[in-house]
C-alpha cells in the first residue's frame, strides 16, 4: 500500500489567493531522494541547489507569479511543501533518512499535480503543462512498476512531463523503464548547476502562453550525456 510510506506533514499555503494572482500558473514538482544513503555532502549540494533555484526564480518578475513549486521527499514519503507561488516557497532544510520508496513517490507527485490542476480549472485559472522532475541515487525500495505505468499514461495523455535525473549509483534500468524520456544522469554532485539550468527554463516556459512550443536549453554542465 502506498499510504504506509507517506507522511503527510505540509508547510501550509500561503496568503496569495487565485483572485490576488490571476496569472496563468508553470507548476514543477520536485522528487527528491533523502534516503540515508544521500547524507553528507550529497544532500548539503542538494540543499544548495534549492536555494538557487529559488534565487534564481525571484529575479523574474514573471516568473514570480506564474511558476508553482513543490516538493515531495521520499525516505519515507513527505509533501515538504505543496504548491506554492515562487515568493511563497520557502525551502526547507533536508535531511536523510530511511529507504528509497521511489514508486510511492511518484504516486504522491502525480496526485498532487492532478489536485492542483482541477483547483485550477474551478477557478478559472490557465496553466501550462506541469514538470515533474525525479532526482534518486538509488533503486527503488518498493513496487514502482505502476509509478511507471501512470507516467506513461500521463505522458500519453500530455497531463504532465517527466523528468528522471539519476545522481551516481542510480538504477538506471529502473529510470529508463519510468521515463518516456532519457534519463540524465548528473555530472558529480552539480546540484546547484542543475537547478540553474531548471530555473532557467522555468522562466522560458513562463514567459510564453500556454500551449506555446519552446526551446528549453540545452542540458550542458550539469549533465552526463
């Protein structure tokens, strides 16, 4: 059962409301491991990396408005902070601990982004196709094979993306049969160029209408191709 891995602690919502922010929402959830075996420096960078993108994000007035972060962590599964409006998302420290519940995860990562997009459509709000970005440095500690056939199934439908980025001594035959996409595999522990490169095409995508084709840049520095 998926609920035995989750703890359903949240950062509550902040004060903007729908009516104080009409703007079309960009939201990206976040998968990130912190099983025991990411303690040290991995999830110091990882922490880092957060930060910056945050920083990052604040230096676009655009992006302030439109793009909505959250983050589930999983050893075991926590909503560390559901939705929130750039200036609203406020990370918390991260800290290792317990297994690697990856397909639990990914269950909890698609029902937030289905909850957040019918709160979108009863008020009236646009929206672009949510990112749900995975990043694990190791193989799964539970059934993940229905994680991945909802991915498949979302991707198909275009609900959301996926994004799986493997740290060093990820499974990779486990993300490949996940992700519709290729894996990536991160270069060291480059987390804070990684969410750079993220920030930066958080701002792309948000600066465009919904439904537009974009470029996004390219994966270069952070990634092993």
């Amino acid at each position: 059962m998926v609920d035995e891995y989750i703890s359903f602690e949240q950062v509550p919502f902040g004060s903007e409301s729908f009516a104080d922010n009409p703007e079309p929402r960009c939201p990206c959830v976040l998968l990130l491991d912190t099983s025991g075996s990411m303690a040290g420096k991995p999830i110091r960078e990882l922490n880092d990396g957060i930060q910056a993108f945050k920083q990052e994000l604040m230096g676009d007035h655009l992006a302030t408005k439109r793009v909505e972060v959250a983050i589930v962590t999983f050893g075991p599964v926590s909503i560390e902070t559901n939705f929130q409006t750039v200036a609203n998302f406020i990370p918390r420290t991260l800290h290792t601990t317990g297994d690697t519940p990856l397909g639990a995860a990914v269950a909890t990562g698609i029902d937030l982004v289905n909850q957040r997009k019918q709160e979108y459509k009863e008020h009236g709000i646009a929206y672009y196709k949510p990112w749900i970005i995975l990043i694990t440095d190791g193989a799964p500690t539970d059934s993940w094979r229905q994680a991945a056939k909802q991915i498949r199934e979302g991707e198909e439908r275009k609900s959301f993306a996926f994004f799986a980025i493997g740290i060093e001594g990820a499974n990779f035959e486990v993300l490949r049969e996940l992700s519709v996409r290729e894996p990536l595999k991160l270069r060291g522990l480059m987390f804070r160029e990684f969410f750079l490169w993220l920030s930066a095409s958080m701002k792309m995508v948000s600066s465009k209408n919904p439904g537009s084709n974009i470029s996004l840049p390219p994966p270069s520095g952070w990634s092993e191709l």
